[in-house]
C-alpha cells in the first residue's frame, strides 16, 4: 500500500513506493500526486511560491534514512512542477519533494527590525562588559533570511544579524562576524545572544556589521555541517551580500572597506571565508584586513594530534560534534551511530538536533572523546593515512593550497587549551614560507585560556580596525 506523510516543515511529502503497484489507483493526498506505467514514474505537485524550486530525494530506508537526489545533485533544483523517470526497483523506495527559492545568492527574502538602540543605551551594556569604550553611536539591530546554497550546492535560506549604526554622515566600513562553536539552532546573533554583543560594539563603533548564523541553526533548514569550511564560507559570503542589498533605506551606506573577523569555529569560519574571497570574490568583495581568531586551521595535523593523545579535552564535544557533521557532509557511514560504540552509539547521536546545548552532550561523553569511536573504527583511523574520516578533516584544513593576499593577523592566546595555539603557529609559518605578504601572529594574553583570551583578541581586532578604517 501506498502511503504518504509529511516529515518536516520545508518538506512537502514522502512517498513510499511498492514495485508493481498502480499509484494512480491509490489514494494520494491533492498535494502530491505519483503516476505509474510499466516501468515509468511521473509525480506532479503544485506550485509553490514564485520563484520556487523543486528537488527530489530519494531513499530506500528510513532508519535511517540516505536521501539523495534523484540522479545525484546535477539539474536540481528544477522550476517545473512535475518529474518524470525511471520506476524503483527496490522493495520500498521513498520519495521526498524539497523546496527552495531560486532567487540569487545572497537575496533578501526577511527583513525584520529586532531592536533600536540609543547611543546610552549601548554605552550601559558596553560599560555592564567591561568594554573600554566611551563614546557609541545608535544603532539598529535586523535579522535578515536570505537565499544561499547548502554543502551539495542546492538552494536554501540562512539567517543572519545585521547591525547598521545611525547618524553617520558619511559611508561606513563593514564588518563580517563569525561566532563561535554553538549546538543549539537558537543560540545564534539573530536571536541577540552574547555574541551578538560584538556586532553591537562594532555598530556603536560606527561599522555596518553582520553576524551569519551559518546553515543549520537560526532559520536555516537541516542540520549544522559544523567546522565545514566550505559553507562557512558561502554562507558567510552570502550574509554580506545580503547585507549589502538590505541597507537601502535603513540609515547608512557602506564605503567599500571590508573588515573579516571571527572567534573559535568564528576563526575558522573567517579564514575559509578569506580564502573564497580572495580565491573566487575578489573583485566583488577586496578585503581591507582579516582578524581570525582562535581556530582550529590545522584540523588533519595539530587539532587531530591532539583528539588522539591521552590529554583530558576541557570540551569533547568538539570531536563528537565533527564526527556527527562530516557523517553527514561526506556520508561516512548510514548514520552516525554506525561509527560509535555502545552506549555511545545510543546517548550522542539524539544530542545533535539542534535542541541541546554544549554542556548536555559533554555530560555523556568521556575525556578522550576519540573513544567513543567502535574499536574497529578507531583502529582503522590510526593505521590508515587515508581513512575517509581523515580525508573528511584533511578537506576543511585551511592552511594548505592558498596563500592570503589580504593583510590577515592571527590572535592566539597560548594558555588555549580548547583549540592548541599550534593551529594559529602552523598557518602562521605556512603561509609566511610560501610569501604571504602581510601576515601577523599576536598573542594578545599568553596566560588566557580559550574563553578568557577571547575578549582581549576582539578588542585587540577592532583596535587594529580601527587604525584601518578610513
């Protein structure tokens, strides 16, 4: 028997498929509706919005569920309103109709005013943080929904933090934020949480600033390819053109001047952002100076080094959480549980969807976070230089095959026992051998651990911006 459910809100349908079975005799929703002769299938939906795009998925098992485009990514999404093709041959095959905007990257599809700040106002919760600075302009706060591409290059929607100063008389650089590691889709700059501070003292400081909140979390679809540098880096990209288009009207023009800076996964999310600019974005986007902060850009080397020794991590969920994204990005395994051993395989895998947060998921896990991989995984990963795990972080290191062109300062605390500093050492020296022309590395506090030393390298960033603002 034919059945048809729906699975999730930007889902229209799933339908289950049974070899031989005439689906025009069965009983299909008006939503959807599925066509059978011999060996041919044809569904037809109705239109969505204007401008909508369709993808169809496909799977033969939904536990868990593999879905794939039909016929892999290559002409999806279309603007047709039905598909025609080769009939299943399996058992059960299920079939799922996604749909997307086919509006250029970076369009503004939401604009929404959270918040107008005076310039007291921003000078309280400046002083309540500790932050040294004395004089602030007013400024908005807008969440924006904007088109940009998923980790298969299919259109989507991501969120973002644009924070736009007011009562300027003349044009305004632009700062691009990266945040830091969060696991909760909620916990991002668009819902105003602490990291939406720094947009804040930047927009008081007098720079249009915008804060992505990366795929999957805020208004994005999906799940988080966390530590992806590749959709860090075009939603990012995405982020500011979608800022560029939505400040008509909102009090400020931008003056061309183009400011990178991030923290944490923030810095590793900055330097693949860099690197796509400077690599393909050049002309749209030239880079005034870039400030990543704190990442792990040495994933294959340093950062993996270190998830192997005998060190108690402060954080294990960092490991748990890339093994969880790269399952997904570089289909690893069915799912993520298959790589886990017993109980882990259990207890972490429900932790990754977007509805808990970093110390709920540390609770679980041991302090050698490696350890929760099946023995015979663990092993394999250890003798195998090209194990497709290895391969999946030696893809998103982003110290190799490039070298920035853009003045760029590392700031790196070496009390960092979150990410090692080495990360930071290791670019640095790369990308200086290999002529890089205007690369620094600061350690703003030795002494600071990765949360500590981060308020002093942001502050050291925007003082260095500062000095390069026109």
């Amino acid at each position: 028997m034919m059945r048809v459910r729906t699975l999730q809100a930007f889902l229209l349908a799933a339908l289950v498929l049974l070899p031989g079975l005439n689906v025009s005799q069965a009983a299909t929703p008006p939503s959807l509706s599925a066509v059978r002769q011999a060996d041919q299938l044809r569904l037809s939906w109705p239109a969505a919005d204007p401008g909508a795009g369709y993808t169809i998925e496909s799977t033969t098992s939904l536990v868990p569920p593999a879905w794939q485009p039909l016929g892999g990514p290559a002409g999806w999404p279309i603007t047709a309103t039905e598909w025609s093709g080769p009939a299943p041959t399996a058992s059960a095959t299920f079939y799922r109709l996604l749909v997307s905007s086919t509006a250029p990257r970076g369009t503004v599809e939401t604009n929404i005013l959270l918040q107008r700040y005076t310039s007291a106002e921003l000078l309280k919760r400046m002083q309540d943080r500790g932050v040294p600075i004395f004089t602030a302009m007013p400024a908005d706060a807008w969440k924006i929904i904007y088109s940009t591409i998923d980790v298969r290059g299919r259109p989507t929607r991501a969120s973002a933090l644009i924070v736009i100063p007011q009562g300027s008389a003349k044009a305004l650089p632009l700062v691009s934020y990266q945040h830091g590691t969060v696991v909760h889709r909620e916990d991002v700059p668009s819902r105003l949480n602490s990291e939406a501070d720094l947009g804040l003292i930047m927009g008081a400081s007098g720079y249009i600033t915008v804060l992505p909140d990366y795929l999957g979390l805020g208004d994005s679809p999906g799940f988080h390819p966390y530590q992806h540098a590749a959709s860090q880096a075009s939603a990012a990209l995405d982020a500011i053109r979608a800022a560029r288009q939505s400040l008509d009207g909102k009090g400020a023009t931008w003056n061309q001047q183009l400011f990178l800076t991030g923290y944490s996964q923030g810095g590793h999310a900055t330097l693949a952002l860099q690197r796509e600019l400077e690599q393909s974005h050049a002309e749209e986007f030239p880079i005034t100076a870039s400030a990543p902060s704190a990442g792990a850009y040495d994933l294959s080397g340093t950062t993996t080094t270190d998830f192997l020794s005998s060190r108690i991590q402060p954080n294990p969920y960092y490991f748990a959480y890339v093994v969880a994204a790269y399952t997904e990005i570089y289909q690893l395994a069915p799912s993520m549980a298959d790589l886990l051993k017993a109980p882990y395989d259990k207890t972490v895998p429900p932790l990754f969807d977007g509805l808990h947060h970093s110390g709920e998921i540390n609770a679980v896990l041991p302090t050698r976070p490696i350890d929760i991989l099946k023995p015979e995984v663990l092993a394999a990963f250890n003798a195998d230089p090209n194990h497709p795990l290895r391969l999946a972080i030696r893809d998103n290191d982003l110290h190799t095959g490039w070298v920035p062109r853009s003045k760029t300062r590392f700031y790196h605390c070496a009390g960092d026992l979150d990410v090692l500093p080495a990360n930071s050492k290791v670019a640095f020296d790369t990308f200086k051998a290999a002529g890089a022309p205007a690369v620094e590395l600061v350690d703003p506090l030795s002494f600071a651990d990765h949360g500590g030393c981060a308020p002093f390298a942001l502050l050291g960033t925007k003082f260095w911006f500062d000095s390069l603002k026109q």
